[in-house]
C-alpha cells in the first residue's frame, strides 16, 4: 500500500534516507545531507502543499519524492526545474505517476506564475534509469547534455596557476555575496539549465547552504574594473558526502564574468581551492561538468580530475506562453 502527498518539513529524516538511496543506485547530484535536504524543503518560493509529493509505504518509508520548482527567469523564457526521485524498489510502480504529475504541476506553475512567457522545463535523469528516460523523451524532453561526475585525490601536488595581472584572490566575503550573484547571473546566463537565482533564492543556491565552505570556496577580484563590480570570478565549494559515504570537498559551482574568460582566472581559482580544501582536511574533491562544456572539462583535467564514468542526462522540454 502506498500512500501519495505533499512533502512536510518533518520528513527531513525520511526524505535524506530516500535521496541517499537514490544516490547510490544512480546518481544524479541530488543534496544528501540532512541540512541540504532541509534547506531543499525551506527553499523560498517552494510551495510544499502544491509543489511537492511523496509516496510513503506501508511501514512509513518514503519511496518517492516529486518537486516542481521555479528556478527564475532567462532570457525571455521561466525555468522550472522537475525533480523525481524514486527508490530504485518502487521504480516500476511510481515512475509514471512520478512522470504525470511532474508535467502537469510544471505547466500549472507556468500559467500561474508568468502566463505570458514560454517555460524552460528542466529535469535529471539517471543513467540507468531507462524507463524515466523513455517516458521523458516520449513527452518531447531532449538530452541537452550528459553531466559526468569527475574526481582528484588531493594529496597530488596541484599546478601553479597565478591569477593574472590585477585580479587578487581572496576566501569567500559575504560583503561580496550580492556582486558575486551578479557574476554568477553573467556567468551562467547562456547555460540552458542553469539556475539564474533572485536576490530571495540567492542563499539556497549555495552562500547560505549550511554545507557552504567560505574558507575553500574564492572570489577573484579586480577593484578597478570598469562596471563597479569588483567580482569577476567565484569558485563554491561545499561539504559533501560521496556515494560510497566519504568526505569530499565538492567544487559546486564555477564561473568567470564574460569579459574575463580566457585569461586564466578559474584555473587560478581552482588550484587555490584546491590547496585549500586540502588543508581544510578533505582528502578528495568531487565536481559535475557537462559533456557541452569543453572548455571546463579541459580545466579540470589540466589541473588533475579524472572521470569516473559515472554520470546523468540534463533534458530540457519548452512549453508554450499561452
Ligand atoms: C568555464 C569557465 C569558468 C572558465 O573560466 P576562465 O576564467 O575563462 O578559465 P581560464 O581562463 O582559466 O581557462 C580557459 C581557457 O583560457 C586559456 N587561458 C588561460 N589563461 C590564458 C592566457 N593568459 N592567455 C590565453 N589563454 C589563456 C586556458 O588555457 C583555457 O584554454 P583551453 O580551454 O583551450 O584549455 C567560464 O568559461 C565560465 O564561467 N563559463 C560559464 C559557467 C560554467 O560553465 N562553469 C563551469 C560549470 S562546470
């Protein structure tokens, strides 16, 4: 017997079971922290009653967790993001269930939120996971990408990699966080997918998580830039656990501002987090990039990730303003 509704606060325990579970049959990045999880539920403009499910077995475990989630607007277009994570158990019972309700809540947040503008619908999907993938590309979503998992031991020496002529880099400054969310935007605003965050979800995104590292992560700033905005670059990295249950540092997010890319900002960042994360005690570092993202991909390899073969798909679908 499995009983359907929304999400509560007070499944934090329950749920971090369930995301941890999902994790480790076949990851696809969800947060598996009981804080992660919590801040995922406490998320502002996240509606649990309307925009959340849980399916809950007979013994009370949960099995299935469903969220529709407004992750801002681009570029003349809303992105919403469908999450759908389903113990690997109750995968051929609940996943077109799973499926149905995600489409429908997703377009009735469109025609509540912005009626007017088309939706960038956004979701995850397992690699193994062949019966999500299907039911998804039937519905008309795309692999826009494969997102493959990447991993350093960082007791290898890392390359030197100075930051260039007039950009000095510091630990994370919370003095900073609202031009470093402006870079953030900048940085990410051609990237499909991407959360481009408001002033209100700004903390959820990573700043505010209680995982959120300052001393590992880094902003690199160059004071006479043209714009005011010091922050040219940021590097996030947050506490995390790996799938087989150890420590990492994992490097969350990544971006330099536009007119800066190409002159060697994120490798110096990269390598200074690197050494940081090292005498914060992490043993390991852990980050996603996405197989149409050369030039990352290029820079975690030149400083020393490797692939680990592991991975998911990024699909998108767009739905029409009305
Ligand atoms: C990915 C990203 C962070 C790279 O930032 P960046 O500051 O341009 O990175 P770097 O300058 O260190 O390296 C980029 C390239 O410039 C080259 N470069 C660095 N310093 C240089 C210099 N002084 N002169 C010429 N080229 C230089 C690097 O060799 C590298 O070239 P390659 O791609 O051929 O290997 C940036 O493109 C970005 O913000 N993208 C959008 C967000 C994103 O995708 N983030 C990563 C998510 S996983």
């Amino acid at each position: 017997m499995t009983r359907w509704r929304p999400a509560a606060t007070t499944d934090v325990d329950r749920l971090t079971a369930l995301l941890a579970a999902c994790e480790q049959a076949d990851p696809v990045g969800l947060e598996v922290e009981p804080d992660q999880v919590r801040a995922r539920l406490v998320r502002p403009g996240l509606d649990l009653a309307r925009d959340t499910l849980v399916a809950e077995d007979a013994a009370g475990r949960l099995v299935a967790y469903v969220e529709v989630a407004d992750m801002g607007l681009g570029p003349g277009v809303l992105r919403i993001r469908l999450t759908g994570a389903i113990d690997p158990s109750a995968r051929d019972t609940a996943t077109r269930r799973v499926h149905d309700w995600l489409n429908d809540r997703a377009a009735e947040l469109r025609r509540e939120r912005r009626p007017d503008l088309p939706a960038m619908l956004g979701t995850r999907c397992g690699a193994s996971d062949r019966r999500r993938l299907d039911l998804l590309t039937a519905a008309g979503f795309a692999v826009v990408r494969w997102e493959q998992t990447l991993v350093r031991d960082l007791d290898q020496p890392v390359l030197s990699a100075p930051a260039p002529a007039g950009v000095s880099l510091v630990p994370f400054d919370p003095r900073y966080d609202e031009q470093t969310r402006l870079t953030h935007n900048e940085a990410y605003a051609d990237s499909p997918t991407a959360m481009i965050p408001d002033r209100e979800s700004w903390p959820a995104h990573a700043t505010g998580l209680p995982t959120f590292l300052p001393e590992a992560s880094v902003l690199a700033l160059a004071p006479d830039g043209p714009d005011g905005n010091p922050v040219v670059g940021f590097l996030f990295t947050l506490d995390h656990v790996d799938v087989r249950g150890r420590a990492a540092a994992l490097l969350h997010c990544l971006g330099t501002r536009p007119t800066w890319q190409g002159r060697g900002v994120a490798s110096a960042m990269l390598a200074q987090t690197l050494v940081t994360s090292r005498e914060a005690g992490h043993r390991r570092a852990e980050l996603h990039v996405g197989s149409d993202n050369p030039v990352a991909g290029r820079l975690y390899t030149r400083l020393g990730f490797s692939d680990t073969g592991r991975g998911h798909a990024i699909l998108t679908r767009q739905l029409p303003a009305d």
